[in-house]
C-alpha cells in the first residue's frame, strides 16, 4: 500500500514536471515535445482543440490499443500519469511575463524540465505515452527493437508539423529530443534521490550478489 502510494506520488510529479516543460517553454513556440505532443499540436492548428484536451485523447487513444501488450498495471498507471501531464498543460497554459522571449533559451529549459518528468515516469515503469506505446507494439509484433520504429514515427510527425507550421519547428523539436533523452538518463543514474527500489509495475532490479560474499 504504501510502495503504490509512493509509486503514485512519484508518477503525479512526474507528470506536473513534463507538464510545465511542455505548456510554460516548447508549445508556446509549437515545439512538439514528441509524437504525441507534434499530434496534438497539429490538432490544435487545424481544429483549434485545446491543447491540454488534445494531448490527452492523443495519448488515451494510443494506451488504450496498446493495453493487451502493456498489461493493466502499466495501462492504469500509464493513464494516470498522461492525464495528469494534460492537467498541468492546462493549468500552466498562461501567458507567463518574461523579460527574454527567445525561443532557443525557451527550448533548452523546457527540454531540460520535460527529461526530468519524463525521467521519473520511466523510474515507476510507467510509459508517458505517445508514439514511444505504438512502437512497443510493433518492435514485439515485428520482433525488432523499438528505436527505429520510434525514430520514424516521431520523425515522420515532426516533418508533417514543419511542412504545415514551419520548417524550424523539425529542427528544434529534433534539438529537444536530444536533450531530454539527455536529462532522461541523468535522472536514471540519480538512484539515491528515490526511495522506491521497485517500480510500480513489478520491474525489479538485480541485487549484485557479490557484495554479500
């Protein structure tokens, strides 16, 4: 009981975090945060659907096809920890006064934030959605690893958003992939900040065995 509490406090901050990277710093510039973010960004252009609501049904419809795959564990934690992402997009949906306006000041610090998010929701065992679900499912269909298939969905959204808004818009959001896959891997190493030894979703980690001999 108090191993879920914890799990869920952590996924909850997790998703806040990503949250403010995505609403306070890349979509006031339409800097998708990934495939997810690059789709919801495109509704947003065309249909002028919030960006909150869009990010979720992207995210929602995307687990729900994927719950076979995931399991219900990874499925219910995996949606809570999107929805909560979205509520922080819409509560952080402001224009905020800044003295600077620019906006690769605005990706480094937003890409920076939205790794430490995500970083955390990956530590629960938890996914935060997008196109990282459907390329699950094909690398275990296909018998592949996900990298590649991920690269080409991401990659694939991210030219479709540059030929419709702008062309920049591929090369930052390419930069912002970079650097908070970055930020992903130092909060990984960062092990003594976190409490939980085991994640959410039943992954366990190997005790070196020999430290006890």
């Amino acid at each position: 009981m108090v191993h879920s509490f914890r799990s869920y406090f952590l996924i909850t901050c997790g998703g806040l975090i990503q949250g403010i990277g995505m609403a306070l710093f890349l979509f006031p510039h339409s800097i998708p945060s990934g495939g997810a973010g690059g789709l919801a960004v495109l509704l947003n252009y065309w249909i002028n659907i919030p960006l909150s609501f869009a990010l979720w049904l992207v995210n929602f419809s995307m687990l729900v096809a994927a719950i076979y795959w995931l399991g219900n564990a990874s499925a219910i934690g995996t949606m809570y920890g999107i929805t909560i992402t979205s509520l922080s997009v819409h509560l952080f949906s402001f224009d905020w006064y800044r003295p600077y306006n620019n906006v690769w000041v605005d990706l480094v610090i937003g890409s920076i934030i939205l790794g430490i998010g995500v970083g955390l929701l990956l530590r629960q065992g938890v996914s935060n959605g997008g196109m990282g679900v459907i390329a699950l499912i094909i690398a275990k269909v296909k018998e592949i690893a996900p990298g590649k298939p991920l690269f080409l969905l991401n990659g694939s959204i991210f030219i479709v958003t540059g030929s419709i808004i702008a062309w920049p818009i591929v090369v930052q959001a390419l930069i912002s992939q970079w650097l908070s896959t970055k930020m992903v891997d130092i909060v990984f190493r960062l092990k003594s900040i976190f409490i939980i030894e085991q994640p959410l979703l039943g992954f366990r980690k190997k005790k070196n065995n020999r430290l006890k001999k």
